[in-house]
C-alpha cells in the first residue's frame, strides 16, 4: 500500500494535476475539455493525465474518437485513510497540549490572585502601621 500510496502523493503533487482532478470530480469530460483552461499543449496535458492513471486517480476509456476521462474515488480513498491515522494522532496530541495549557493558565491566573491577596494584605499591614504612628 506504501508504494501506491507514494504513486497517489506524487501525483496530487502538481497543482496541474490537482486541477484536472477538481474538473473531474463535476463529472466525467473529454481530454479535450480538461486541456481547455491550461495554457500548455495536449501532449502536456495527455502526460498529466498518464501520470493521474498510472496513480490510480482517473481513468480512460475510448468511446469512438473520444476519450472521456472519468475520476476514481478509490485511490482517493486510500490516501484519505492513511492521513485520518495521522489526523487522529495530531488531534490527541493537540488536545492533550490544550488540557495542558489550561492547566498552567488555571494555575498562573491562581498565583495572580495569591499575589493580589498578599499585596493587599501588605497595603493593610503598611496602612495600619502608618495609622499606629500618628
């Protein structure tokens, strides 16, 4: 699952290729269709396309001259589930750090108020010393 895994990220890599998936996902199209908002030749495009085939990500059939291009979840999927692993983690990690941080925030907001409390007390013992000398 690893190496396909690596073939799925590398393709979603290109912003190009991340495009022609997000067009895709409207529906199925032709390549010429998905080569139209690109400013690069078909042949660029059709390589694009190899690479989105070679990961799993689309696929090609032949229906006369035309060649619709149609998205496959499948691959998609996969990856999904790989990252919700590591999503899962970071989020318990990042919760525990949250429940952590409150803790020491609840812990300086009380030292803040013992600090309060004693330089009242200290006012009051000045005061009551100022007004013991008169």
């Amino acid at each position: 699952m690893s190496d396909r895994l690596s073939t799925t990220f590398a393709a979603l890599a290109d912003p190009t290729r991340r495009a022609i998936l997000a067009r895709l996902a409207l529906g199925e199209t032709s390549v010429l269709k998905l080569a139209e908002p690109f400013n690069m030749s078909l042949p660029a495009v059709s390589k694009h396309l190899k690479v989105l085939e070679r990961a799993g990500l689309i696929t090609r059939t032949r229906d006369a001259q035309m060649r619709p291009c149609r998205i496959e979840a499948r691959a998609l999927k996969e990856a999904d589930d790989w990252l919700e692993e590591y999503r899962r983690l970071w989020e318990e990690r990042l919760d525990r750090l949250d429940d952590y941080l409150r803790i020491l925030q609840a812990q300086e907001n009380k030292d803040k108020r013992g600090d309060e409390r004693r330089d009242q007390q200290k006012q009051r013992k000045r005061e009551k010393q100022r007004a013991d000398k008169k």
